[in-house]
C-alpha cells in the first residue's frame, strides 16, 4: 500500500471509529455553512426585488427646462414675477442622453392647454409604450390608446361626463383634432385631471414641434452614482434643470442595507460559535488519541506526518460539511423567499464554493491548537499516559 493510500486509509478509519463526535463535527459544519449559503442567497435575491420594486415608484431623475423669469417690483417692493413658457429642445435630450451613456428608460412629456366643449383642458403628450414601462401602477379602465384614440383622467372625466368609446373634439391653437376616448385612468395623483394623447399629435396641434416641457428618466444607477449622472446630464444640457428624485427609492435601498448588515452580524456570530466549537470538539479528540499518537511517533512517524492525518481529517469533515451546507441552505432560502417574499430564490451555483470555504476555513481554524498540541507532544509520556 502506498504511503498516501495509507494516509487516506487511516483518515477515514479514524472517522470512523469515532462516528459520535464526526456526526457532530459534520452537523456544526453543515449548520454554519448552510446559515451563510442561505442568508448570502436571500440577501442577492433581496437585493433583486427591491431593485424591481423600486421600479414601481417610477422615474428617478427628471428633466424640466430653466423657466424665463421677469421679477417685477421696484426698491423694497416686490410684486412677483412673470414667467414665460420654456420648453426642452427633444433632439438636443436626446443627443445629450447618447453622449452620457446613462442606461435608462426615457419618457418625454409635454403639457400645454386644448379647448373642448367651451372649457379649456390641461393635456399631456406621451409616448403611451415608454408610459406603461415607467409608470406600472396606472389603473386603466378601457384599453391603452392607439392611433387617433386619447386617454382621460378619472376626475376629467367625470367632470366632463365623458366614458370610454365617445369622442372627443378637441381645439389646439395650429389645429383641431378629433379623438376617440379608449381608457380612463386612475393613479390618485394629479394624472386624474389630464387628457392624455400621443406626443406627436399635440406637439403637431399645439404648433411645438419637437418642444418638451418634461423628461423623465429610469436610471439603474444608485446612490452617488446617479447624483454624478444627473451632473453630467447637467452639463451637456444647460439651458435644463436636471433634479434626482430618490425619497423613496434611498429608503428602500436604505433598508435593504440595514437588513443586509444584520444578516452579516448574525452569520458572524454562528461562524464563531462554530469555530469555538469545532475547536473544542477537536481538542478533546487530541486529548483521547495521546496515546494513539505517541505510538505512530514511536513507530517512526515525523510530526508532519501525524500532522497530516489531522489536516486529512479536518479537510474532509470540511468538504463533506460545505457540500451537505449547501444543499440545506439553498433550502432553507428558499423557505424564507416564499414565506416572506412570496417568491423562489434564485439558484446560485458559485455559492457552493462559498459553502465550501466556509465549511474548510473553520475546520482548518478549529483543528489549529490541536494540531499544535499534536506537533509538541512527547511520545515518551503519552505512552505513559501522562
């Protein structure tokens, strides 16, 4: 036989013989790993949905146009200002965005006044399909609009008595149009008391060809990130006002961050249990083999070599405990995901490697003083038992 088929042989025989104490090694491997598989896998799927429910508050940076402003007043009197109509140039937003290389969803929006039925209307034009991306919590009833159709706020709507399939006839100061009424929407915000139609048929009716009064942007940058986005767009449009709106999104992320910190905190304090008693398990292992050991010394086995067998051990008892970790724990996150998020946890096959590490890393770190004491003990007196 071999001198490593050997090694292996006396690892294994040595396991076995002492099948209490390596079930319980084997259980504290398996429960420290599979904790961090499972917390490290929640905290990547967590991560995750609050990025998609972020989404669902909507735009997080907005483009609006520096507004002319006349103040008017003379000395200490001040009687207000007067404020001229500023609109966005949409080609120049539109190169601005290509040069950023910002990656977002883009909706461009422009408000004005229709005359309809003696009344004048507040009406924004929108790009229906960029809408519907970025604005996910709109409550349609009817059908989303398609050409020469319109969409009425709930409170327009029911101000002006219309439902949907009538017919709309609006006056705009270049043309008159006429729309049928496909939806009406609901969002429990100011969207209630607007008409909306298709970009390019107010911007054609209202005589503003290619003119924005609003631009809102999904940008998947976060924190500084996209405060350093919203500069850059500042600079290459200047006559704009680039603004950064996160309230809600900086709490969610804010939260995630909380709960990201206490996963880490609790994984810490299970691995050092673990390692404590990894340790101890170990120790006392060492403790009931003195005299085991001192006779493979006798027998003319170096110290490296009875070494060895310990690392053989501890690596084994660490591979079978990273592996058995990573199963339990990709179970175990998936019980949380469906009982707390009503969602499946994604399977992350590279966590296997952290089970693994993890598993090694304390049995190697347990097996430290044993082995220490293994390499200063005498051979002599172990034989004598003291």
């Amino acid at each position: 036989m071999t001198k490593r088929r050997w090694l292996i042989h006396l690892v294994l025989r040595a396991l076995a013989h002492r099948k209490g104490r390596t079930l319980l090694l084997l259980a504290v491997l398996t429960m420290a790993s599979s904790l961090a598989t499972a917390l490290g896998i929640v905290s990547s799927s967590m991560g995750k949905r609050v990025a998609e429910e972020v989404r669902k508050y909507g735009a997080n940076l907005i483009i609006i146009p520096e507004s002319a402003r006349l103040d008017i007043g003379s000395g200490g009197l001040n009687f207000g200002a007067i404020s001229e109509p500023a609109y966005l140039q949409q080609r120049l937003v539109e190169e601005a965005l290509a040069k950023s290389g910002l990656k977002a969803e883009v909706s461009f929006h422009l408000r004005g006044a229709l005359h309809m039925n003696k009344a004048d209307i507040m009406v924004e034009g929108v790009n229906f399909r960029d809408v519907r991306r970025l604005f996910p919590w709109w409550q349609m009833k009817g059908n989303w609009p398609a050409v020469g159709e319109t969409v009425f706020g709930n409170d327009l709507a029911s101000r002006m008595k219309l439902k949907v399939g009538d017919i709309a006839e609006l006056a705009g100061t270049e043309n008159n149009i006429k729309l049928r009424i496909s939806g009406i929407v609901a969002t429990g915000g100011e969207e209630d008391g607007l008409l909306f139609m298709a970009l390019p048929e107010l911007q054609q009716t209202l005589g503003l060809g290619g003119q924005l009064t609003l631009v809102r942007l999904m940008a998947t940058a976060r924190g500084n990130s996209l405060r350093q986005s919203a500069t850059a767009l500042q600079q290459l449009i200047p006559t704009a006002k680039v603004s950064e709106v996160r309230q809600t999104a900086r709490t969610s992320e804010g939260l995630l961050a909380k709960v990201k910190l206490l996963m880490l905190m609790v994984t810490a304090v299970v691995l050092i249990s673990a390692g404590s008693s990894v340790a101890g398990t170990m120790s006392t292992t060492v403790l009931e083999r003195r005299k085991e050991i001192g006779l493979m010394k006798a027998m003319g086995g170096t110290r490296l070599e009875v070494m060895l067998i310990f690392c053989g051990e501890a690596a084994l008892l660490g591979v079978l405990g990273g592996l058995a970790g990573y199963l339990f724990g990709c179970a175990i996150a998936q019980f949380i995901t469906k009982t707390v998020f009503s969602a499946s946890a994604e399977i992350i096959l590279w966590f296997v490697f952290v089970s693994l590490g993890i598993s090694l890393f304390l049995a190697l770190l347990g097996s430290i003083g044993p082995m220490v004491s293994v390499f200063k003990l005498d051979p002599v007196r172990s034989l004598r038992g003291e």
